[in-house]
C-alpha cells in the first residue's frame, strides 16, 4: 500500500483469518468490539478512528462472523456514509 491511509480498521467479531492476514502483511490495524458500540453509538466510534485520515478500510464480516450478528439498517446506513470518507 502506499500513501498515506496504511490501516485497516475492523469491528468485532471477526474473523482471526482476517487480522492475521494483515499482521502477515506487516501492517497495524484498528479494532474494537461493536457490541458495545450498536446504532447511534457506532457512528462516533468509526469517526473517532476515521478522523486521523489513516484508515484504508474498514472490515466487518456479515453474518459471517463469530457470533453471527448482522448490522441493522440504521448500522449500514451509518457505515455507508462514513465510507464515502475514506
């Protein structure tokens, strides 16, 4: 990757797969546990990482994940207006 957005940024649960993917590519990531952080609260989480502007993506398995949790609407049209940012 070049430039300067050099980090992934994933919620929990993911797959292990995915951050050791990364790690094997030398690179740092972001993560947090969305469980904490559903609806209104997930928008400021995902600023409070986007706003360095270093993020590259960001990555959530759905539902194929650990626990099997699916974003609701209001969720992915949150992720969907961040996303726009980055």
């Amino acid at each position: 990757m070049t430039g300067q957005k050099r980090v992934p940024c994933f919620s929990i649960p993911v797959s292990p797969v995915q951050k050791q993917q990364v790690k094997m590519l030398g690179h740092d990531y972001h993560s947090f546990d969305v469980y904490n952080f559903r609806g209104k609260k997930l928008k400021a989480k995902l600023e409070s990482y986007l706003k360095d502007g270093k993020i590259s993506s960001l990555l959530y398995s759905n539902p194929n994940n650990p626990a099997w949790i699916c974003f609701n609407e209001e969720e992915l049209a949150i992720i969907g207006e961040l996303i726009e940012e980055i």
